[in-house]
C-alpha cells in the first residue's frame, strides 16, 4: 500500500460516499446526527465552492480512505476570509500510518492556493488524540469556548 495520501475536491456525485463516511465519523465521535441539517448541509458544500470544500483523501488501494470538509468563514479579527476545518475523518482500518499529519498538509496546502491566509478548526473535549494531532501540526489553542445558538429555535420562541 502507497505511504502517501493524495486529495481531489468531491463533487455533488460523491454524496452518498461522503454521508457514509460521515455518519461514520459521527457515530464514532458521539456527534448527534441529524438528518435534516446534514444532509442539506452536505449538499450545499458540494454544490457550490462559494460555502468550501469537501476534500476526499485518496491512496492506492483502498481508492478512499476518509474526507476533510473545509468551510469558508469571515473575522475582522482574522484578517477576513478564513477557512475552517468543520470535519476531518480516515477510515479506521488506515489510522496509524500517519496519514492524519498528511491530510492536515493537503488541506492546509488547498487552503492556501484558494487565497486563505488562516485555518481555524473545533475539536471536541473528549478527543484528545485529535487534539494532539493539531497541535503537532501548528495549530494552537486560542483558549476560547465555542457557543452555539439555533437561530431557527430563537425565532419560534424555544430560547430566550
């Protein structure tokens, strides 16, 4: 099998590929799968470039072996348009090889052809090997929380 890992931007075709590998992930990571945002989700990054990216990551044998979706964002703070890495997943029977190292250098190196002079990404607490990884590879930690507000929970009233 080839040590190296290779990328290609995935195409709208490539959906029932990429929500397998995705459902996947979550499951593996106890990230809630909820249909009705993901799916739509997925669809839109696929469909237009202006959202990001998905990125399969590719090897010999198997053809696929996991995915990156990259997002386009926006901070003052950041110096403007910034890409974030929403979702990074290999195939359980290829970890271990390194290959996580790589797929952070393609996105890396993808992010910057496409005009993006920073990388921001979310790991969740439990995840400590993940977290290792990204710090390995120059990320480092902003010291920062992430809050979320459903916009659509507001506006029926559920929050207040």
């Amino acid at each position: 099998m080839s040590d190296t890992l290779s990328l290609r931007v995935a195409r709208p075709q490539d959906f029932t590929g990429v929500l397998a590998m995705l459902k996947t992930f979550y499951e593996e990571d106890h990230i809630p799968y909820v249909a009705k945002q993901v799916e739509p989700g997925l669809q839109q990054i696929l469909q237009d470039a202006r959202n990001g990216a998905v990125l399969i990551l590719q090897s010999e044998t198997p053809p696929c072996v996991g995915y990156i979706i990259l997002g386009w964002c926006f901070s003052v703070e950041q110096g403007g348009r910034y890409v974030l890495l929403d979702e990074l997943y290999l195939a359980p029977a290829v970890r271990g090889r390194g290959w996580g190292k790589q797929a952070l250098a393609l996105a890396r190196d993808w992010a910057q052809t496409q005009g993006a002079a920073v990388m921001r990404l979310e790991v969740n607490h439990h995840n400590a090997r993940a977290k290792a990884l990204y710090l390995a590879s120059g990320y480092r930690d902003d010291e920062r929380d992430i809050l979320t507000l459903p916009l659509a929970a507001t506006q029926a009233g559920l929050h207040s």
